[in-house]
C-alpha cells in the first residue's frame, strides 16, 4: 500500500481566524486530524465530513497521549495510505515537539510537510496591546520555555536573558512564575521591570494582568491567572495603556 502523507501544523494561538489559509487547506483535506489541546476545536468544522478525529491534548501531568503514542500513531496512520493533520497550537516548530515527530516521519520516510503557524508568544502580547518589539523599547526578543525543575537548571542562561535581552517571553511558565522572576532578579533585572501575563490569548477568554518583577506575583494569585499563559517581561509593556485595541470591555483585565 502507497504511503500516506503527514502535514505538522500550526493551529495559531487560539482565534481560529489566525490560522493560515495552508493550515486550513490541510484540515479540509486530511483523512485523519490528530489535535492538541490549544488548537482551537471550531477549526475542525472544516474538515472533511467523514475524516477522524483523534484528541491528543496535554495538561501538565495529565497527557491523554505520550508523546512516542503520539508518534506511532502518525506513523500507522500514514502507513495505512492516510492523508494526516497533526494540528497543534500556535507554531509546530515552538515549544511544539516538531522536530521529534518530523525525525520520526523521516526514519520511516512517510512523506510530511511542516507548516508555520502564528506563535502565542507574539500574537497574544499582540491582543493585549504589546508589540514584541519597538525601536524605542529595544531591539531585541527572546522565545523562553516555562517548564523549569529548579533553580539550579542550567537550561536557561539567566544572565544572557537578564542583561542581553530586553523583551522576553515565556512559554507554559505560570507555575514557575516565583523562580523566573527571581531569576531575572538575581541576574541582574530591575525588580521594576513591567511584566504582563496574558492567559488564553486571542480568544474571548483572554486576560492580562499586568506588574513588575517585584508585585506580578501577587497579582497574578489574585487573578487566577491559570495555563495557557504568556508571561512577557520587558519595558515595552509600558506601551499597553496607549495602544491596547482588542475588545478590552469584554475582557477581564487589570
């Protein structure tokens, strides 16, 4: 039997239209969408009526698929001369485990193509009137993983982050909120350096709140600021009070 084909895909962060027309295109044509938890469900309303869907979503400590089930499944499902979309949110190639599913493909020479999608990282600050870079505010970005064990980890280089870079984003971090601003702290931030937490961006349950360094802890416990979040952390959250757009009256935001 002919090989199918695997398209990894970006959903974009959260508001459907944010996907890109090739995404789309591959959902409309997939035998079988394999899908995560933060690539929005109504997308699935394209797909072909008789196309299965299979949830893959993941919650810290609660996956409903390992990441090795996840790729086997691509793999049988191709092998069976399916077309599959494996549709997860924002960018496939950010924090998105791409790489590890595309090796895969690759050792087994199934056909696949990755397609881009719009980033959490840079949209949701978007949504929330924060623009990831400004020729006044600094010129340089930073895409960080929130998923930190200790303070001790040597994944991270705090110092470079700290002193190097003036606009920072952290991916799936609420959790490590207290080490990440006490890292940036210790390496050198100003305990005054504007942060801004954006949970479920882009979409009608998105949320900001905005601090510094030194009180966003405190405001984001009495917000219950839960995951999915982007947490940003750079002077040019300032901008937020003049250029915020996005529908705040139906928003809670503080």
């Amino acid at each position: 039997m002919k090989s199918g084909k695997v398209y990894l895909v970006g959903a974009g962060p959260g508001d459907p239209k944010l996907i890109t027309v090739r995404g789309l295109e591959c959902i409309k044509t997939s035998d079988v969408i394999i899908y995560d938890r933060l690539a929005n469900p109504s997308l699935l309303d394209y797909a072909n009526v008789s196309a299965e869907f299979i949830y893959c979503g993941k919650l810290p400590k609660q996956h409903t698929l390992k990441q090795e089930q996840i790729n086997e499944l691509l793999v049988t499902k191709a092998k069976e001369g399916k077309v599959v979309t494996r549709l997860k949110g924002g960018d496939p190639c950010v924090f998105g485990r791409v790489g590890e599913e595309a090796e895969v493909l690759a050792n087994y020479k199934i056909p696949y193509e990755i397609v881009p999608g719009v980033s959490s990282g840079i949209a949701a600050p978007a949504y929330a009137g924060i623009p990831v870079t400004h020729r006044d505010y600094g010129s340089s970005f930073a895409m960080i993983t929130g998923h930190l064990q200790r303070e001790e980890n040597n994944e991270v280089k705090w110092s470079a982050l700290a002193n190097g870079i003036d606009t920072i984003a952290f991916y799936m971090g609420v959790k490590n909120l207290p080490l990440i601003c006490n890292q940036l702290i210790l390496h050198g931030k100003k305990v005054s350096t504007p942060v801004a937490i954006i949970e479920w961006g882009t979409t009608e349950k998105q949320r900001i709140v905005v601090g510094t360094l030194e009180t966003i802890e405190e405001k984001a416990k009495g917000a219950s600021i839960s995951h999915p979040a982007i947490i940003l952390v750079g002077e040019i959250v300032a901008l937020r009070e003049k250029i915020k757009w996005f529908r705040e009256e139906a928003l809670g935001v503080s």
